[in-house]
C-alpha cells in the first residue's frame, strides 16, 4: 500500500486504492474501512479524535457522485453502463 504524509490533502492514490479494491471484490463498508485504515489515519486532522471510516466515507461519497463507484445499501460496486 502506498504511504502518504498527514498534511498531504491529494486524494488520487487513496482514491486509486479504494477503487481498486472495490474492483477486486472488496464492497462492504465495514471491509473497505479496515483496508483502508492505514491510509485513512495520515488524513484525520487529529488521528486521536479523528475516526479513519469517516474519511472512507467522504472518499466514497466524492467517487459515487463522479459516477465511478455505485453504492447500494450497505455494499459498493464499480459503476458500468449495465448499472
């Protein structure tokens, strides 16, 4: 998994590998926070208040309403024409 620094605010490769792992089979919210963590805690403004599923919810949010990702319920998937 790629390292980022807890100032940085470019989302591209957290992003890439939310999209990756929802590509792979990987869609339970649950799931894609607990994979995420690592990478979601160097975004918390304050990684002891914080809670890293928030960014993975906002990162979610941001990729669903740019037509990548659709989420149903309580799973996402990537988005495809069939959708």
């Amino acid at each position: 998994m790629t390292t980022f620094t807890p100032k940085e605010r470019d989302y591209k490769g957290f992003d890439a590998q939310l999209l990756s792992l929802i590509g792979s089979g990987v869609s339970s919210f649950r799931r894609l926070t607990v994979r995420m963590q690592p990478l979601a805690l160097a975004f918390c403004t304050d990684p002891n208040k914080s809670e890293p599923f928030c960014v993975v919810d906002r990162r979610l949010q941001v990729l669903r309403k740019a037509g990548k990702i659709t989420c149903l319920r309580l799973n996402c998937k990537l988005y495809s024409k069939e959708n």
